[in-house]
C-alpha cells in the first residue's frame, strides 16, 4: 500500500511539471510533436528509475553524516554531504551517456530528433529534483526510492505527452497571434497544472477519514467515562 501510494502521488500530486515546475527547457521545446515528446518521455522514466535508487544507495551508505559507520567505527564521524549535488550529477550523467549509445544504436531518426535535448537531460533540473527529492524526503527503502523515481518520470511523461498532444491540435486553431506559440502553451500548461491540483484530495480523503474515526472513537471513549462515573456516583450515594 505504501508503495502505490508513493507512485501515484508522485504522479499525479508532486508531479514534477505541473506542482513544481522542474524541467520547463525541455518539456516547452520538444513538446511540438507527439513522437518527439515519447521518445525523450521514455528516456527521463529510464533515467529517473535508475538514478534515484543509485542515489539512494550513495546517500545512505557515502553521504549521510555517520554513513561510512559500515568501514569501521573510526569513519563514523566523518560528513559527506557537501559532495551530494556532485555525486548525484555525476550519476545522472553517466545514465544520460548510457541513455545517448543506446538511442543512438538503436533509434538514429529518434536520436536525430531530439538532438540537443537528449544530452540535456544530464542538467534536466527535473532528474536532480528527483534524487534531492528522494533525500529531502528521506524515503526509508530501496524499493520505496525505486517506486519514487518510476512514478516521478511517469509524471513528467504524461506530462510531456500531453502538452505535445494539445500543441499538434492547437496548430490548426485560430489562436490569437499574441498567444501563438509559447503563449498559449504558457496558459495551457498553467490549466493543466490547476487540474492535476484536484488530485490532492486522493490522499487528503483518506487522511479525513482516519480522522473522523479517530474522533469518533474519543467520543465512544468520552461517553463510556461519563457512564462509568454516573454508576460511580450513584453506588456512593
């Protein structure tokens, strides 16, 4: 349960475009055609689901003050975690080199396609937010960080995909020419953000429900005192 909770508020609540509006470069300029915007989709749910465990890793067992305790009690003291943001840059980028040789091999039109934004996605502001994220939030697991990196680059995909869907309809609009291009993209991006903003509830629900049991269970635990001190009173009198 835990689990899918993760993954779709990572999706859908914390999405990393619409709630906190990291990796706007390449979600505004590869977003014109739907295939495009798949393909480098593909490649950020790739690199995020590999970067975020590895940073996990790095940050539990390197990082942390009193993480490098596993090589002796004599390491105990020591505090990495100025070299977080190196550490972590260095790791995206070596799964974005990764990312490069593979979509060059296999996909040259793709490759071709994305061109500069493919390398790009080693300073993508949406894969660092990802693993500070994951640190920031001190996610307790392996698996757990493993969940949180997929779902976040679900939600950078979904989002990506659908800007890029609108954009190849609104091509044939008649748009005002004041808002053509990033304008309107602007305003549809801001729509589509207040819209994701409706899924806050599907956590916030439950937590309402808890709620209302917990107060229910204090009026059943308030009226059972009540009853027990009347009975009280009237044994005494």
């Amino acid at each position: 349960m835990e689990h899918l909770e993760l993954f779709l508020k990572s999706i859908f609540i914390d999405n990393m475009v619409f709630a906190t509006f990291l990796g706007m470069c390449s979600y505004l300029a590869v977003s014109k055609k739907v295939s495009t915007a798949v393909g480098l989709g593909a490649a950020v749910i790739f690199v995020l689901a590999i970067t975020v465990p590895l940073n996990w890793l790095l940050d539990q067992y390197l990082l942390q003050p009193g993480a490098l305790s596993w090589l002796g009690e004599e390491y105990a003291a020591y505090d990495l975690s100025f070299l977080s943001f190196i550490m972590f840059i260095a790791t995206i980028a070596t799964m974005v080199q990764l990312v490069e040789i593979v979509v060059e091999k296999f996909s040259p039109s793709l490759y071709n396609s994305l061109g500069i934004f493919l390398p790009l996605i080693a300073v993508n502001c949406a894969i660092l937010g990802g693993s500070l994220f994951m640190q920031s939030r001190e996610i307790a697991t392996l698996g757990l960080a493993t969940t949180y990196g997929i779902g976040s680059g679900i939600g950078w995909f979904l989002a990506i995909l659908a800007i890029a869907a609108i954009r190849e309809k609104i091509r044939y609009s008649n748009v005002p020419p004041a808002l053509r291009g990033l304008g309107i993209t602007f305003i549809i991006t801001g729509l589509m953000a207040i819209g994701f903003m409706s899924f806050g509830g599907m956590l916030t629900g439950g937590d309402d429900e808890a709620a209302k049991e917990t107060k229910s269970a204090q009026v059943d635990e308030l009226n059972d005192t009540e009853k027990e001190l009347a009975n009280n009173t009237k044994v005494i009198e």
